[in-house]
C-alpha cells in the first residue's frame, strides 16, 4: 500500500510533552463499530463486561540514554559522547546510537560516570556495539545512577528529560527491565484504577514485549511492501497463554492494552486464534488487510502520522474511521503522542 495512505496533518501544539494528571484523567476517543465517543480512560469501568481480559504489557523502561566522555588521543582532548541504547545483544553487550559518531572507533573506551564504562566493539556509521564493564555494580543499577530517560524524539526536542520522566514514563505493569521506549497505552493506569476494572469483573494479565528505539523510526520508503520492520523480543508463557485462551473460550473478550501487546498476541496466535506459549524475536507488520486473530479490543494513544503504529490501527478499525477519528481528535484539542490521550478501538469485523 502507499505510505501516503497513511498522512495528516498534525499541529505540534497538539503534541503532549508532559503526561495527565492524574494519569487516568487522560481523554479516551472510543471508537465503535458505528461511531465515536469522548470519553475518559476512568471510563473504562463502563465498557468492561465480566469475564473480559485486558493484556497489558510489563515491560520496564531503562534509562538508556547516556552521557559520557571518550579519553584524549595522543595530543587531543577528550570528546563528550552521547550514547542511546536500544538493543540488549548479550555478554553485556548493547548496540546503541552515539554521536559524535565519527570521534568514536573500535577500542576505544567511555567513561559513563559512576560505575559504568563501556567498549566500542565496534562502529557502523550512527551504530556501534558497546561492551559495559559495570565494575561489579550489577547493569540495572548502574545504568540508574547514571543514564536518562530515552523520551521520544518529539518531546526531547521540546524539552530534557527530567527526574520525573523516570516515574511518568514508567507503567504501573513496570517489572522487566528492557525497553528504550514505553508501552504508553499502559501509563494511562493507576492502581485505583485496576482495582475498579477488576471490581467490573475483568481478567487482568501482563505479557512481556520489549520495545526497542525502532518504534520511533519513519516510515521512509514510499510502500509499505519495501519496509523492514525492527524486530523485539517477547514473551508469553504456558500459562499466560491458557489464561488468554480459557477467557476466550468463555466469550469473554480480548482488550489489548497498546500495540506492543496486540502485536505479541498476533506473533503468538495460530490461525484459529489460540495463543501459544511464545519467547523470541517479532518483527511482525500490519497493514490494513491484515487478519486480526486474536484482540477484540484495542487501548492505543494517538500515533504519528506515515508511522507503523498508524497503520496498525487502520487495520484494526478501518482506515476511513481512523482518518475520520483523529480529525475529530485534533479539532477537539486532544493531546497526541506518547504522553497523550487514548483512543478505545473496536475491531471492524
């Protein structure tokens, strides 16, 4: 399909750089099957039927991003080094962003502050493989005394990451470190929240996808069949999976809390849309005329235009009612993006 398909116009003041709050006072567009709806994510304890499953997303954002200082050279000065991280590859070995990338090579080594200090193993234009000597600090911890918050281009450009960033871009599901990015369906939760969806009757269940840097990456090709998709590791176990199952089998409905969820849930699903156990890379794609296997319902923000995510929706809700959506959104000032309000999307059949 042509990537134009999937442009609009986007005033940047719509664009959120801080979260509601509270986080569950954030606008809800619900999309039905026959219409739209201004609601509010607190709403939610009015659409949830018993016996319904929400599927969230427990990934925990690192604070990838860092700040360092490459040595001197011979005569030179030291060089000030940003590095993002954005995929663990093993051996303590992360492939990240760095820039200045030309003053870097393999060899040499940054100074990160504190207890962290890393390795070029090796370059590729804006990439290279780090290599972390934590000094027997374990990683987690070291990169929390020193790294920020990888917030999403968009807001970065607007403004730095601050201590609250490492909170509010944090979900309540939160428990397995590995994402530069946030699941951002999922910070629209509170606890108190939870509890009155699990009042409602609703199943509430976490599965693992961690989101890697591409999630933020262009769509730069002009169709969609010549795109590659960044690939993210994910998880489901036996029992998540017979969770899932069980609740279906019983009429209950699937509620995918974010694309990261919806799109493990598709990379599990055999063709009669049971979910099998799962734990390996996905690099799956969905444009419109995909077959949805598995979600009835999906909880997603508002994405950027010619964007994967964009595409994922209009093929879950319909393009037409998506275009018509997010103008509807963007007349009546809701705030886009990953620290914006929520759209609630039913499956078009």
């Amino acid at each position: 399909m042509r990537v134009d398909l999937f442009d609009f116009e986007l005033p940047q003041e719509r664009i959120a750089i801080v979260p509601a709050s509270p986080r569950d006072s954030a606008r809800m567009l619900h999309v039905k099957t026959d219409g739209i709806a201004d609601q509010t994510i607190r709403d939610l304890t009015e659409i949830i039927r018993p016996g319904d499953i929400l599927v969230s997303n427990d990934t925990k954002v690192i604070p990838a991003q860092l700040f360092g200082k490459r040595p001197s050279r011979a005569d030179g000065e030291p060089v000030s080094i940003e590095a993002t991280l954005h995929r663990d590859i093993g051996n303590n070995c992360w492939r990240a962003f760095v820039r200045p990338a030309k003053r870097v090579k393999a060899g040499d080594v940054i100074e990160f502050g504190g207890s962290l200090s890393a390795e070029v193993i090796e370059r590729n234009q804006a990439e290279a493989v780090l290599q972390f000597d934590t000094r027997g600090v374990p990683f987690e911890q070291a990169i929390e005394n020193v790294g920020v918050m990888p917030l999403p281009p968009y807001i970065a450009r607007k403004r730095a990451a601050g201590d609250e960033d490492k909170s509010s871009y944090q979900t309540v599901f939160a428990s397995e470190p590995g994402s530069v990015a946030a699941p951002t369906a999922g910070l629209h939760f509170t606890p108190e929240l939870l509890e009155n969806l699990k009042a409602c009757g609703a199943t509430l269940l976490s599965i693992t996808l961690h989101v890697g840097a591409g999630t933020f990456l262009p769509v730069s090709v002009d169709d969609t069949d010549s795109h590659k998709m960044h690939s993210e590791w994910g998880e489901i176990t036996p029992k998540q999976a017979q969770t899932i199952n069980d609740c279906k089998a019983r009429g209950g409905r699937i509620i995918a809390v974010g694309t990261t969820s919806l799109r493990l849930l598709e990379s599990a699903a055999n063709e009669d849309g049971t979910v099998k156990p799962f734990a390996d890379e996905t690099d799956i794609f969905i444009t419109p005329g995909y077959k949805f296997r598995t979600a009835d319902i999906l909880l997603t923000n508002f994405h950027l235009p010619r964007s994967t995510l964009f595409m994922l929706v209009c093929a879950f809700a319909g393009i037409e009612k998506m275009k018509h959506a997010y103008k509807h959104a963007i007349e009546n000032e809701y705030r886009f993006y990953s620290y914006g309000d929520a759209c609630l999307l039913e499956r078009e059949q």
